[in-house]
C-alpha cells in the first residue's frame, strides 16, 4: 500500500467554481482539514462541493461564512473520497479566499491469490 500526504491549495481569485484536488486513478483519499482563510476587509462566503465519479454533486459547505481577517477550520471529523471523486470550492467575492486541504491519498494494495 503507498501512502502519500499532499496539500490541495488555491487561491480564490474569481468567484467561479473551482477545482481544488481530485482523486487520483487507483486511489482514495482522506482529507484531514480544510483551512480557509480570508485575508480581506470584509465578510465572504465560501461553498464547497464534492463530485462523484457519476457527475452527482454533494453540498458540503453552502455559503459557509468566513470572517474578516480570520481563518476557519470546515471539518470536524475526516472526509473519505473514492477514486475519481473531485472537490470544488467557489468563493462568493474575488480574491479574498486562500483554501488549503490537508490530504492522505492511499493506494490500495491489490491481493493476488
């Protein structure tokens, strides 16, 4: 089994969707924290989808408000994702949001008899 831990970061400099990491091929992934931190003069909110590999998308956060000049844990216990799975976040203000998710990504070992 091959473990590997990442940091999925991005700026938010639009208000678009979008792609902050996706489950690589062969994979599945913990994600351990989602840290958000506005460093802006006002108020934002922040919405955080997860896709599945069948195009379903599942609210995580809707409209998740981030205080001015704070930063703000979103989870509280892990969140699995499968293989394929893509997690997006969308800011409602330009270039006030930096989000940053702590991941362990686990490549199953394949049994052979």
């Amino acid at each position: 089994m091959a473990n590997s831990f990442i940091n999925a970061k991005t700026d938010l400099t639009t208000t678009d969707l979008t792609t902050l990491y996706t489950v690589p091929s062969a994979n599945v992934a913990v994600v351990k924290s989602i840290l958000v931190s506005n460093d802006a003069g006002s108020s934002c909110n922040i919405t955080i989808t997860l896709v599945d590999a069948s195009s379903n998308i599942f609210s995580l956060f809707k409209t998740k408000a981030v205080d001015t000049n704070t930063t703000t844990e979103l989870l509280t216990q892990p969140l699995v994702m499968e293989e394929s799975e893509i997690l997006k976040v969308q800011a409602s203000d330009a270039n006030e949001l930096h989000v940053i998710a702590s991941i362990l990504q686990v490549q199953p070992r394949e049994v052979t008899a």
